[in-house]
C-alpha cells in the first residue's frame, strides 16, 4: 500500500516523521511518498495545495498529514493561505466524516485542567461532519444598500449529507455503549432543525441506540461540568470544530489527539491527522509531541489499511511508553520529539 | 421608574420573585408590572410574545426577565415557540450589547469541575453580538435541485454592527485590565474576516488596550486550559452564546451568572436575565438558584439605572450569603430558591 505524507508547516514535519518511523517499524511492506502542503507549499510553488499534491493524496491508499498554517501567510487571499489546503483536499477527496476520539491514558490525569473525577475513564468520539455547513457555503463581501462593507457566509445541509454522517454516528455507537449524543442549534437554525429532524427519522433503524439530542450551547457546557459522561457526539462542521478542540483538553493535551478523516467506514483516501495546528511559536524546536501523529497513524491502520492488530499495537506502545513516564513539555516532562518517538518504538512488541 | 417583569417558563417565575424581593427591599421608589412571556404566554394568548407584553418592555425602564422554553411546544412552528419571544424582544428593543460576567465567588472553588489554579480569581466578561449573525439572517427549508429537503440559514455582519459591539468591547477593557481579546473563525469564514477587520481598523483608536484575535476553535480549548487568565472577550452572536454557556461552568454553577442585554452602555431598555434556562426538570420544586436572577437584577441597577452603589450593595450581599455558606442544591448545598432569596436579603446592608 502507498501511504502520502504531507507533512505540512511548522511542528507538522517533525511529529509527521515520528509517526512514519512508527509505520516503518511495523514492517508491513509500505510505501511512503512524500510532497509538500499548506505554507510550505506555497513558498516553493505559489499554491498551498499543488495539483501534484492533490493527484498523490488520491492515488494513495491513505494520507498521513502533518499540520498547516503558518503566520507569515495570514494576509493573503484566502485560497491562497495554508487552510485552503486542507479545507481543498477534504473536499476533493469527499472526506466527509471526521472522527476525533477524545481518550485520557491512564497517568495523564494530573496534566488536565479538570479535576479527576470529570474526567476519570475519559473515552468519547466526536464524529464531526467535514465538507459541508458553513464552511463550504456561498461566502464572500458586498456592500449592503447603505453602501457598508458585509461579510456572508450560508451555512446548510440537505438530508443526504445529514443522513451519511449520522450513519456514521450510529454505527459508532453500535460498536460501543449503543449512546449517541447529536448536537446542533435547532431552537434558532433552520440546518439543526432538518439536521435533528434526518437524525430522528434514521432512529427508528437503530432501535438498540438510545438517541439524545443536545444543543450545542449546552454541550459545550457539559462538556466541562461532566465530559466522561459522553460517549459518541455527533455533529455538523463548524460546533464539531468548537467542541472537538474543547474536549481534547479533557484529555490532557491537545498534542494526545489523533483525527481520521473518512469517505467510508473503512476503505482507501482516508486522511490521518493530529488535531493540533501547526505550533508556529515551537517549531523546530524538537519540543513538540509526536503522540497525536503517532495516534493518527494508529487510525490509519485500522481504517485504511483494515489492520487492528497493527492499530492496537501503535494504541499500547503509546500507552506503554506512557505509563513508563515518557513526557514531552506538554505533558509536563522533557523529553524530545525524537525522544518520545523512541520511547514508543521501544514499546512496540 | 418602571420595572418590566417578565417571569416566562419553568423555574423563571421562582428566581425571579425573588430578584424583585431585593430590588423591593431596596426602597428605591420603582414601579413594577408583569407580563406573561414564552410559553406561559403561548398558553394563555396563543403567542409566545403578546403585543401587550413587548409594549410594554419598550415601555418599561428595564427588563427583568426570568426563563424560556417549555418541551411541550418544542415541536410547534418556530415563531410560535417559547424561544421566538426572547429573540423577538431581544431584536425588537435593539438589545445588540450582550453582557454576560463569569466571576468566580470565593467559596465556590469545589462545586467547579476545573482544579482550582486553572479558576482561581475568575473574573472574565464576555460582550456577545445579540441581534445579527446566523440568528437573525435569511434562514428556511427548501428542496435543492436534486429534490432532497436542505436547510440553510445566512450567517452575516456588516461593518456597522461590528463596530457598535467591538466598541462596547474596548470601552469595557478601558474599564478593567486594558485586555481584550475578539474571538472569530476568520481563518473560514467571511463574516468572521470582515470582524476582524473592522476590530483591527478601531484599535487604532483605542491605543491603550491590547487587542488579540483568537479562533473560537481555540478559544474553547483556552477556556478549559487556563479560563482565568482572559479578561474581556467579544465575538458574534453564536459564539459568543456558546462560549458563555461553557465560562459558566467555571464559575460553579450556571446558577450563578446574570446577563444584561443593552443598546448602550447605560439608559432606558436594557433586559436582564440569568444565562440559565427554564429547566423543567426542576420546575415548580423550590430548588432553583436565585443568584442569577439577583445579579442580573444588580446589573439592572448599574446600567439601566445608573445607581451603582445599589448595584455592589446587591453584589456584596450574594457574596455575603455565600460566605455564610449559603448553598442552593446546584452548589452542592440544601437551600431552597426562597431560602437562598432570604440569605441573600439578611446581608443586604
Ligand atoms: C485550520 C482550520 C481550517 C481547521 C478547521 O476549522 O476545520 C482546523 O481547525 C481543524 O479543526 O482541522
Ligand atoms: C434560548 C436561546 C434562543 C438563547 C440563544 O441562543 O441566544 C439562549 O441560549 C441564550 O443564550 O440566551
């Protein structure tokens, strides 16, 4: 199988070869080809996501991805900023469901800012909707009647692109403790309410699923009054963003989490991303934390290549390197990237 | 001066009979007059704002304003539903300043879920945009060209309403610690570009205050990781919501936040209400948590009266009571919404 790695701006290239070393370790006969995205892109070819990028990303079997953004690139136009990569390959390669598991390893309780007992036994997913809602909509500036400058943005779903993602929560939550949690605005959006009314209507399939409803106000409430008390979250674009990054202080550090980015629940084209940005004030520095990326590439495994037991053995060596005290600075230690990176290959039997 | 009381549904009626005993027991000479709201009035007219009732908030010197929503009419047609009433006065009063404090009494460190160093001296104000955004723009169900059921719902800002709301913003920071931080997603969305904009143009005029930018996907995780180290933040309409729902758990308890709706820094109309909801659950059984309400009642005396000598001596006396150790149930305590309003009313000195 051929795996691309992009990996992107600031920390993405360092925690990105910690998470190929992982891969290579496993000696599973993959391939790995390398391009550039996000800033680094653009500085070397005036586009943050080169055609010869995008063509690699669809003829692999799986995208590991870094991170983008980069600062010096912020007053550009916007599909020439580093996002715009990132938002254009989900698009193009129909990434439609993101999963965000949001897991606190045992040892990492005293690096979150939540007392224990909030987030004891931490293991939630958000299944967040990624290529619709008001991300893609028609945006842009006008002048309004009175000649004022107006920035527009339409947020919308149809019943189709609800329906395939909450399938994708539902099936989910099959797996698991058969709870799903679907959050949207629907007292004041007309999107939450087709959203609510799609996820109601799919319910009666998935009888065994005890289904609630939580708008989005309240669940980032409950997100820090009580977040062990979730389990799968399913919701659109722009709260999955809001909320995903929320609850991954939950589980410690935001350098812990890893992301898939799904076209189907298993299958070629997913893409494999720590949730973190790019960390322009730590790059290349050797600070950052590897474990999301290494994470991610644990999820790539699983989903895109169908192989958990590989999947499994990345998931323990983490929590095996954890648990023996390996602690990058955001965890409150010292080690290195490279360090950590070591520190798990040391623990993958 | 004339009082609008506005009780609505669940356990408003509750807390805000006892917001009015304080501002009775002040002997200030006011006038006040209720009206049915929400889903009470929706019950007796039909309507979930009656003409009378907006007539006569407009009428009013202030707003006091309990709760609304009410299952029951949960499936009802959006403006006949409880929420369409505090939307509707809301934009019918022009209430575009949203003043929501989330301040950390002493006492209250262990009914957080956030350890105490990440608390500790929480005195955060977050000044929400109330009647633009997603809320208020073009919204509806259609079917799309495929003939599927689509949703969808115009999120925008013109430069004229973000500069009335960033102004409140700096003139608050003015007031405090010179900090203020906006809060967008100008990285994806136009509206949040055109904010940004317009925030960077007028700081310009506010040399003193030192303005950052933060993307609401981050700003939710800040909120977790170290809440007590913002100040004042300003952002849009949907952000703002749920980036005050969330600051209010750090605060202890929801029921403990107050909010004053204005359209300008002091005068005539402004609305207050505690930030929490009508919840049902707890309806009609004496265990809701005054304190929000008496707040809000306090900010009514700073703003819409102009008498702020009345307004710390309400603040000192909810912190008195708390010092006694005066505890609803939603603060770990046995009080019931009468007791806790006589607590606060034996400290009013
Ligand atoms: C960089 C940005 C466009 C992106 C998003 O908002 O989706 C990021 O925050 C994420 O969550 O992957
Ligand atoms: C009830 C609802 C319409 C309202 C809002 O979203 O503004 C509430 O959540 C609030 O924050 O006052």
């Amino acid at each position: 199988p051929l795996i691309a790695v992009l990996p992107g701006d600031g920390i993405g290239p360092e925690v990105t070869t910690q998470a190929r070393r992982v891969l290579e370790a496993l000696d599973l006969g993959l391939q790995f080809e390398e391009a550039p995205v996000g800033g680094a892109a653009y500085l070397v070819s005036g586009r943050p996501l080169p055609p010869e990028t995008l063509t690699l990303a669809k003829r692999a079997n799986a995208v590991l991805f870094g991170a983008i953004g980069d600062p010096r690139f912020e007053a550009l136009e916007r599909q020439l900023r580093p996002e715009a990569a990132l938002l254009g390959i989900r698009r193009e390669l129909g990434l439609f469901a993101n999963i965000r598991p949001a897991t606190l390893f045992p040892g990492l309780e005293s690096a979150t800012s939540l007392k224990p007992e909030a987030v004891a036994g931490l293991d939630i997913v958000i299944v967040r909707e990624l290529v619709g809602d008001v991300y893609f909509g028609e945006k842009g500036r006008r002048h309004n009647a009175e000649g004022l400058r107006q920035g527009y943005d339409v947020m919308s779903y149809n019943e189709a692109e609800v329906e395939r993602i909450a399938r994708v929560g539902f099936e989910m939550a099959k797996r698991r403790k058969k709870k799903l949690c679907s959050v949207d605005k629907a007292n004041v959006l007309e999107t939450s309410q087709l959203w609510r009314d799609v996820v109601n209507e799919m319910s009666t399939q998935y009888p065994e699923i005890e289904l609630t409803h939580m708008y989005v106000d309240n669940a980032a409430m409950q997100l820090v009054r009580q977040p062990n008390a979730f389990d799968v979250i399913v919701t659109g674009n722009l709260f999955g963003d809001i909320l995903s990054d929320q609850a991954s202080m939950c589980a410690g550090s935001i350098g812990m989490l890893p992301s898939a980015s799904l076209r189907a629940w298993s299958g070629d084209n997913g893409m494999y991303e720590p949730i973190h940005g790019s960390a322009p004030d730590i790059a290349g520095q050797g600070k950052a934390n590897p474990c999301a990326a290494i994470l991610s590439a644990a999820m790539l495994l699983r989903h895109s290549l169908s192989d958990e037991a590989s999947a499994q053995r990345v998931e323990k060596a983490v929590a095996g390197a954890l648990a023996k005290g390996a602690r990058t600075a955001d965890l409150g230690g010292s080690l290195s990237t490279t360090e950590m990176g070591d520190a798990v290959l040391r623990e993958l039997v």
